[in-house]
C-alpha cells in the first residue's frame, strides 16, 4: 500500500500527501500526475484521487502571460464607489479580459483591481474614459507596478512555511538597472494558447491542439518557446482558508527612497506575503498578506514590518472578499 492510500482527510484538512501535491504543482503547474506520484512515493491512482479532490475545494493552475516580458504594464487600481455599488463595478471588471485579481475592502465601498494593459489605448479607454464616466465610481487611483519581487497574489501554507510564490512555470523577472529585453512578438497560435491555458492550465495537447487548429507537436514546440522565453507561467490556485488562513489584507507602505527595493525583497521573503510591488503614488510598496486571524496580523505588522527600518508608515486595507481570482 503507497503512501497515503489509507488516509481518511476531513472535508476541511489536507494531509501530507494533498500538500506535497500542491507543492508538486507550484514547482511545475503542468507535471504530469505519473511523475508527481513517483516524487511523493504514492500511486498514480491515489494521487489522481487527491488531485481530483482538491479541485471539487476549488483548485486550480492557471496559464499567465508574463506581463514585463510581453511589453505590457501591471497596474493595481483603487476604486472607491458610492454605497452598495462596489460588488456591481467589481462584478463588471471581473469579465474584462484584462482583469486578473479583483477584490472587495474598506466597508464595502473600496474595491482593488490588478489591471494589464497592452497599450496606452487600452488603458486609457477604462482609466479616462469608461471608469470616470460609471455613475457608481467616486474615485479611482491608478497606481503602475514598477517592479514585482513575487509572482502573483495566491501562496498556500502549511505549518507557516509557504509553498512559494504562485507561478510555478515563472518567477517574477529580475530587474536591475540593465535595460529590460525586447518584448516577445506573439503569433497567432501563442495568442490562442495564452487564451485556453487562462482557462485551464493543465489541458492536454489533444484539447490544445483542437483549440488552436495546430498539431499537437506543434502546440508542444509553442508551448516550450513560451516558457524558455519567460513568457509563459503557471499559477496554482487554491483558497488559503483550507489551511487555515482567514485573513488576506492590503498593505501600503511608504519607504525611505532608496531602500524600495531592499525593502521589497525582504517582504517578499516572509512566508506572510503573498504578493509584494514597488509602484507610484503617496505610498511607494504595496503587499499582500495572508495570515490565520487578527492576531497574526497584528503580530506580523508589530513584528515584522516593525523591524525593516525603512519603512515610515504602513496602511492596511483587509480584503472582505475576492471576486476574482486570477484569469478566468
């Protein structure tokens, strides 16, 4: 009997197994469960039985552009909204395409939106145009992401140890003062697969193949360039909540010029942080946390952030409730 045959898992815990399983997919969101189950000493059935469970709690891997290697922009917007319209405009955001992340704050009446543009005509035509022009918005900040230290705002943890920062496929491109390579020129095929892999990230290539008009071998050669060229990443999606995280919170932090990126990095190596940018704006380092309850914020925040000496002032915004998660 393989490890983990016998296990009796409650509808609200995950055991050794489940979790080696997750961290299995964080490394590689597209690993095929053969290999999965020889790395975790466990058979290929049990472990497709695990994975199948985990996806019925809301588990999945998601395919994502890298924006920065695209020549896109990252932008997280501040939506204020007039009483009991914010869930309304979330709701409208969330079936943007250009949408990844939505998030509902502040009494109700504040919403966060991880924005991609392709082009400032994109931009513009929701910042200037469409979002000014909705009866229900009072105010938006737009702030741009200058430069991410993680990946992107889901982790999981257990024990207090993270699996790392989602997007197993890419880690967040390093950028120093050397001038960022040319964007990557997509043809039509990688836009068709960047599309289905949105939806799931671990389809087959058959189901690639017909999604695209292309061989399979041909959908496997695209897939390979995308992610040698760091354009492609696959990012694991799993409500922190089944492990016992209750508690996700904006954090703003106003830094000494000069010690942004320093400062980033190191936020970006506690397990607490799930997310973590320097961008424009009166705040100058913007994180997401994940923590199990008021308790373990406070402590993170008297702690943690209170010993990083460059930090001047910190906001903290709890998020009651996600609208959108990743692409969908």
């Amino acid at each position: 009997m393989d490890a983990g045959e016998d296990t009796v898992v409650g509808s609200g815990t995950l055991d050794a197994l489940e979790l080696g399983l997750l961290q299995a997919l964080q490394l590689d969101g597209r690993a095929a469960l053969s290999r999965i189950a020889r790395r975790l000493g466990a058979s290929e059935r049990t472990v497709g039985r695990r994975y199948s469970r985990l996806c019925t709690l809301g588990l999945r891997v998601v395919g994502q552009p890298v924006p920065a290697r695209l020549g896109m922009t990252r932008w997280l917007l501040r939506v204020r909204c007039a009483p009991d319209a914010a869930d309304s405009v979330a709701r409208a955001l969330a079936r943007r395409a250009d949408t990844s992340w939505i998030s509902l704050a502040s009494g109700g009446t504040e919403l966060y939106c991880a924005l991609t543009s392709a082009t400032p005509y994109e931009r513009d035509a929701l910042l200037l145009e469409q979002l000014p022009r909705t009866p229900q918005v009072t105010g938006v900040d737009a702030h741009c992401l200058l430069r991410l230290f993680t990946g992107v705002t889901s982790t999981w943890y257990a024990n207090g140890v993270p699996f790392g920062p989602a997007g197993g496929g890419a880690p967040a491109p390093a950028q120093g003062s050397a001038a960022p390579p040319e964007p990557l020129a997509l043809d039509p095929t990688d836009r068709a697969l960047l599309t289905e892999l949105a939806k799931d990230g671990r389809a087959g290539l058959p189901e690639l193949a017909a999604a695209t008009g292309r061989s399979p071998s041909s959908v496997q050669r695209h897939l390979e360039r995308l992610r040698a060229q760091g354009a492609l990443g696959f990012s694991v999606d799993f409500a922190p909540r089944h492990l016992g995280y209750h508690l996700m919170t904006h954090l703003w932090l106003r830094v000494v010029p000069g010690e942004v990126s320093a400062t980033g990095h190191a936020l970006a190596a506690h397990p607490e942080i799930a997310f973590a940018a320097a961008t424009t704006g009166p705040h100058n380092l913007v994180a997401t946390g994940v923590f199990r309850d008021a308790h373990d914020l406070h402590h993170y925040l008297d702690r943690r952030v209170g010993a990083l000496p460059a930090v001047q002032a910190v906001e903290t915004a709890p998020i009651l409730r996600e609208v959108k998660r990743l692409a969908v």
